[in-house]
C-alpha cells in the first residue's frame, strides 16, 4: 500500500510537470507566432477570384513582390459566388481575415458610401508610380462613389461574342461585327452538331454567373428587374412583366436548343474550357476570355473571331466588369496592403508578367490601364480583340442598360441596389433549373416575381 | 481499487443529493466543462431568439444603414406565408425521408452479408465502412465531379459505353443525386448498428429453429427482424437527427435551388449565404431547432427503451 500510494503521487507529480511544459510550449507558440509575423516576415492575407489572371499574380507574387518588398501574400482563391459571400460577410461584419480582398463595381461603391472598405483616392494620386491618371475612365468611375476610389481595378472587361472563325467559314457564314441576338440565336441552332455545341451561355445559378449574361439579354429586349422612383429606389418588381418572359424564353431555348452540355452548371470557366476542347463554336461572355483563347499556350490561337455583344432593342448590350482590390475598414495592416495593391495592379506587374506567365504577353491583365494598350509586344500578341475589348468598354451603357429608368447605382449586368445580391442569386437558380428543363417559365417567373418584390419592402 | 473508491462504496445512497457528497465532489471538476458549453451553445442560442423578434440586417445590405427595431412575431407570421420556407420544408423532409430509408435498407443487407464469416470479411468491413470516414463535402465533391460530371463523369462514360445518351444528372435531377451521395454516405453507420443488432442476436434460439428445421427466410422474418426492430428504430432516428440538417452536399453539388434547397440551406441562404436578413432566418432556425427538439426528444426514447430492455435481458 505504501509504495502504491508514493508511486501514484509520483506519477501525478510527473503528469503535472508534462502538463505545464504543454502549455508552455502551446502558450510560447502563440506568443511566437504573434511577434513573429509582426515583426521579421511581414504577412498580408488577401481574397482572390479563382479566374486564369489571378492564377498567375498568385505564382508570380514569391519572386516579384514577396522579395522586393519582404511583405509575404497569402492567398485565398475562392470561385465567383463564394468569393462573394466570403467578402462580403468579412467587409460587413468588420471582420479581420484580410487585408485585402477582390470586388468589383457592384460592391465598390456600396461599400464605400456605407463606409465599409477604405478610400484609397489619396493613396492612389499620391502614389507616382501607381500613375492614378492612366486608368481607364470608364473602369475608374465604376470602382469610385462620388469622386472617390474605392478600389483599384486588376484587370477590366465587358462581355462579347467570340466564334471558331474556321467552324463559321465552313458552314458559309459570316457574323457582322455588330450581331443581333436573333441572328445570333439562327446561327446557333445551324452550326449545332453532336460533337460541337452552336453556343456556350452561361447557365450556372449564381448572380454573377448566369445572372450577368441574362441580364444584358433582359436589358436588351426591353425588361427589367425593378422599376425606378423618380428619387433612384426601387419602385415594382417587373419580374412579372411579357419582356422579362420573352427575355427568359428566348435564353433558355436558345441554350437547350444549342447550347452546351450540361449548361445549368456552366459558368465562365466551364464555357472556357469547352470552347478551348473544341465543343462550342460560339460563346458569349467576358472579353477577358480572348486573351486566354489567344494566348501563345491555347489550342486554339488564331482560330477566333470576335464581335460585339449581341443586341435587339438598345443600340449596345455589353455589360462593364472589373476585378478589383479594396481594402477593408478592419484591415490590420493598410500600408502593407496598399503596397500590395499598388504593385498588382500598378503598370509595372502588367509589364513584367508579358514575359513571365505561361499564356505570354495576349494573357497580361487587361482592360485597366491606357498605357496597356500601347506596349508593343501587347499590341502585337493582342492584336485580334485588343481593339474591340477596348472599344466593348467604352461603349458599355453603365448608366442607360435598358429601356427604362434603373434604380440604385449605375450597372449593366445587375441593378445597383444591395438587394439584388440575394434576389439575383435565387432568381438565378429558378432560371438555371428552367434550362435544364426541371420547372417551367411561368413557375420559376412567379417565383422570381415573389422574391423581387418581397426583397425591396 | 484506491481507497477513495472503496470509501465511497461505503457511503450510504441517500446521501447523494448533499452538495457536500463526494459524488457531487466528483462532478466538481466537470463543471468548468459543463459552464463553457452552455456558455458557447446556449448564450448564442438566446441571442438568436432575441434578433429573431428584429429585422437586423447586415451592414452591407443597405447603402444607409437603417436601424435595427423590433418587430414582434412578424418574422414568425411571415415563415407561415413564405412558399419558399414550405418548399423548403418538403425537400427537407423528402431528402431526410428517401436518405433514411434507402440507406437503411442497403445498411441492413451489408450487415446481414457481414454476419456470416467468409474469407476476407474484415477486409470488406473496412472498405464498406470507408465512406462514412469520408468528409462530407469531399464525398459531394467526388460524386459530382467523378460520378455525375456530364464532361468527365464515371457514370456518362459507362452511359455512352453501353450506348445511351449522357444525362445532366445534378442539374436534371438535384434531389436523387443528393440523396445518391447521402445513402453512400450513411449506408456504413446503418450498417454498424444493423450488425450490432444481428450479433446481439442470441445464438441457441436460430439454432433451435435451425433444428425445428425453420426455413431461412421464415427465421429472419419470425426472429430476426422482430429482433432488430429497435436497432431498425435507432437507426431511422439517428439518421434523421443528421441527415435533416444535411447542408455539405447541397452547398457543394447544387448550390441550392428548387429541388435541392432544404431547411438548413434556406436559412442559410438567408442569413450568412447571401440574404443578409438576420432577423428572419433567427426565426426560421428557432422554428427548425423547435422541430429537431420534437424528432430528438423521441430518438431518446427509443434509446432508453433499448436500453431498459437490454438491464432486462
């Protein structure tokens, strides 16, 4: 018994020592960590959008950034609709998970005026070698609220046509440079074949993804989400009304009719993928896209066309887009994020990635700043669609998409208003559900009618 | 035994109820334990009740922030008017309902297959029982991408090989591909209990029916299943208090919409997945704990009727 009982308290004595040096050690490690990101290696953490561009910035960050400046990225590459909601959880709640994270103008100007993300005017004009002026107006005023920056644009794009020019030429047809969406739709369901889809829409829920496409359809044949008070509110959904009908009809038949396989999951990067394999001979969506088509590493370089985004009833359809980084309020670290944001999306990274990403010069970042567009090798190696992406942005009707009078901020491809997020979205997947042929039209509307009207009371 | 062991079996069992007895001393310690759940499960939940009689938004959702009032049982009524919620609702309790079953049913014929001894038994236990290891959305990650891809899925490809045209499976049929993914998942732990439940099964009366000369079938029907009928009720139960709250799958495969948005989704969807509106989807989840209280409460009973019955045997 004696030995028993001194044997235990050893055994606790022993225990409690392994204890504290557990803690001790965990507690260290903390303390550690803390001081050590704080001081030697300094650490920004910044939200990306999972598209081809961004891809590259994130390979080439370790040897053109992180050892210039000491200030090591980490990245979180997230798709569209989770880099969505991902953002604006973090922005909204002043959450303290990034330094940095990727919007566009949908959310900029929100943001900002509800003082959400930080303005970056004086950074930006104070910067010399960020070169404030040399941005694209059209992009710079869709980031901005009232004269203000709130985000500094990575790359730029509005939306167009692009065709397999050699699958178009073999069945004797040749595409104006400015297409109406009947003619486009006539040629659809023509060059659609077992093997090779006639087009690639989008078709995947979400209101970026689907909701961007349909919505420069909408646009065009004269509907609407919402109708305007004279003050810029949301007065009525028009979910309801024969043009948002004739809209909807018109894409999904023309999506079941010719579209690609499987559509209701196919977004921008699936639409990539199936056009550089050779199964869509048509596809309508970002410009951006040409420069992944026609870089030096694509399958089919050389083979496209490109024309404007199709139209019917308003003279020009394209939406205006912009990836771009903003800098939350609750950021821990703004300078560093700024040196961040002024480097990836200054001049300089535009002119060092031309000879550093795989797809070479065509795939730099584009649509953002002036002087890209007068870099020989760009000109050279985007000489097919540099000019057309450029004009698509100037011509994007970001203050008159419609027919009628839009509530909220400026906008193509969604209504500037912070309801549209989640009306978007769910409408989006009533529609998306409707082309793969699972509800009908009249369903999926009435629906869509409901949630639209119940968002804005 | 230690001698604080041995002096406790001394005490008399009254004494129990004291504060000061050494059983409650010996749940002392577990208190600190005890205080941090209820202070992260339950507090959180108080809140939520609390924003449920709110229309707190989030700051994003609106370009000058309004602020946040009262609103009584509105949120309530409006869940009541919502066809959404409904639609919501029957999804859930198709998915739940088909999951439950048919993983079940596959469940109890694994078992079944796994009570017999054959060569390689232990090696196929482990390989069926691998998919509930899996993480959930890895598991919806695999089945959409490798399975039911229409550009590069398993099941196309063999669809095409055997001449037939491909089919968009999630975009076509989202809730039979949820509940695909579900049933493969949970097919192993209905398996589990099901061969508890067959090995609890005493061995002299099969054989004396054996001997009666009872054919196999007549001795699964007459003993067996009555035998398993509480293991079958466990198992429903406990597959229902998870795979109603299924959201990996759904979030992954489908991302919502008609067919494949269930309760927890929607409220999702409401609050942090887009909507924004927290004051309503805090009552449309205080709704759903109300229900999952209800289908709990009866799991538990049938858990401790199995396990009265078990102090009998």
């Amino acid at each position: 018994m004696q030995n028993r009982w001194t044997g235990s308290v050893r055994r606790r004595r022993t225990l409690g020592v392994a204890l504290t040096v557990a803690v001790a050690a965990i507690a260290t490690s903390f303390v550690a960590a803390a001081s050590g990101g704080g001081s030697r290696q300094k650490t920004i953490s910044v939200a990306i959008v999972a598209n081809p561009q961004m891809q590259d910035i994130a390979r080439l960050t370790p040897s053109l950034f992180t050892k210039k400046t000491g200030i090591k990225v980490k990245y979180t590459i997230l798709d569209e609709g989770r880099l969505r909601q991902v953002t604006t959880r973090d922005v909204g709640s002043g959450g303290k998970a990034f330094d940095a994270v990727m919007i566009g103008p949908y959310e900029a100007p929100q943001f900002g005026s509800a003082g959400l993300i930080k303005d970056l005017t004086s950074m930006a004009k104070s910067d010399k070698a960020y070169r404030y002026q040399d941005l694209i107006p059209a992009v710079r005023n869709a980031l901005s609220a009232k004269g203000h920056l709130y985000a500094s644009p990575f790359y730029g794009e509005s939306s167009f046509l692009m065709y397999r020019k050699d699958v178009l030429r073999k069945n004797g047809i040749k595409l104006p440079l400015h297409p109406t969406w009947q003619r486009v739709a006539q040629v659809a369901r023509k060059i659609n074949s077992s093997s090779m889809a006639g087009i690639c829409l989008r078709g995947k829920p979400g209101w970026g993804d689907l909701g961007a496409s349909f919505t420069t359809v909408l646009n065009t044949f004269g509907g609407t989400w919402w109708s305007a008070k004279s003050n810029g509110k949301p007065d009525k959904a028009q979910v309801n009304q024969p043009a948002f009908k004739t809209a909807l009809d018109f894409y999904a038949k023309l999506v079941q009719d010719a579209g690609e396989k499987d559509a209701a999951n196919s977004s921008f990067n699936e639409c990539l993928s199936q056009y550089q394999a050779g199964k869509v001979a048509m596809w309508y969506d970002a410009t951006v896209a040409a420069g992944v088509l026609e870089a030096s590493d694509s399958p089919v370089k050389g083979k496209n066309g490109f024309a404007f985004a199709p139209h019917y009833k308003t003279p020009s359809t394209g939406w205006l887009w912009t990836w771009a980084l903003a800098i939350p309020r609750s950021s821990p670290d703004p300078a560093d994020a700024w040196t961040y944001i002024a480097w990836a999306t200054g001049p300089q990274y535009l002119k060092a990635a031309g000879s550093r990403v795989k797809g070479g010069w065509a795939s730099i970042p584009p649509g953002t700043r002036v002087s890209t567009y007068r870099i020989p090798q760009y000109k050279r190696a985007a000489k097919s669609f540099a000019g057309i992406t450029l004009a698509a942005m100037k011509a994007a009707p970001i203050t008159h998409p419609g027919t009628t009078k839009r509530p909220g901020l400026p906008g193509v491809q969604y209504v500037g208003i912070p309801q549209f997020q989640d009306v978007g979205n769910r409408c989006t997947q009533l529609f998306s559900a409707v082309i793969a042929g699972s509800i009908k039209d009249t369903a999926a509307l009435s629906q869509c009618q409901n949630i639209a009207s119940k968002a804005i009371r | 035994m230690t001698a604080a062991a041995a002096a406790d079996a001394t005490l008399p069992k009254g004494t129990a109820r004291d504060p000061f007895s050494s059983a409650w001393r010996r749940r002392l310690p577990l208190l600190p334990a005890l205080l941090y759940v209820v202070a992260i499960t339950q507090l959180p939940f108080l809140v939520s009740i609390y924003y449920s009689f709110t229309n707190l938004k989030d700051k994003t959702q609106s370009l000058i922030p309004e602020p946040t009032r009262y609103v009584g049982i509105d949120n309530y009524k409006q869940i009541f008017s919502d066809p959404f919620f409904r639609q919501a609702m029957w999804t859930s309790v198709k998915m739940t309902v088909l999951a439950v079953v048919l993983s079940l049913l596959v469940g109890t014929m694994f078992a079944i297959l796994l009570d017999r001894t054959f060569l390689g038994r232990g090696l196929i236990r482990t390989l069926l029982i691998t998919p509930f290891l899996l993480m959930p959305v890895v598991a919806a990650l695999i089945w959409k991408q490798q399975m039911f891809s229409s550009l590069f899925g398993v099941l196309n490809k063999a669809l095409n090989f055997l001449g037939f045209n491909s089919v968009a499976f999630i975009s076509d049929h989202p809730l039979a591909s949820i509940v695909t993914v579900l049933v493969w998942q949970w097919t192993p732990f209905m398996m589990l209990i099901m061969l508890a439940g067959l090995q609890s099964q005493p061995a002299d009366i099969l054989e004396a029916a054996n001997v009666d000369g009872a054919s196999s079938f007549g001795i699964f029907r007459q003993l067996t299943l009555p035998h398993l009928r509480r293991y079958l009720e466990l198992g429903a139960l406990l597959g229902s208090i998870y795979i109603v709250q299924a959201f990996d799958a759904i979030d992954v495969m489908t991302g919502g919409g008609p067919g494949s948005t269930n309760v927890p989704y929607y409220v999702y969807q409401e609050s942090i997945g887009g909507g924004f509106r927290y004051g309503s989807a805090s009552a449309y989840a205080i709704v759903v704990v109300i229900f999952s209280i209800v289908i709990a409460t009866f799991a538990l009973r049938v858990l401790s009727s199995l396990f009265r019955d078990e102090d009998r045997a």
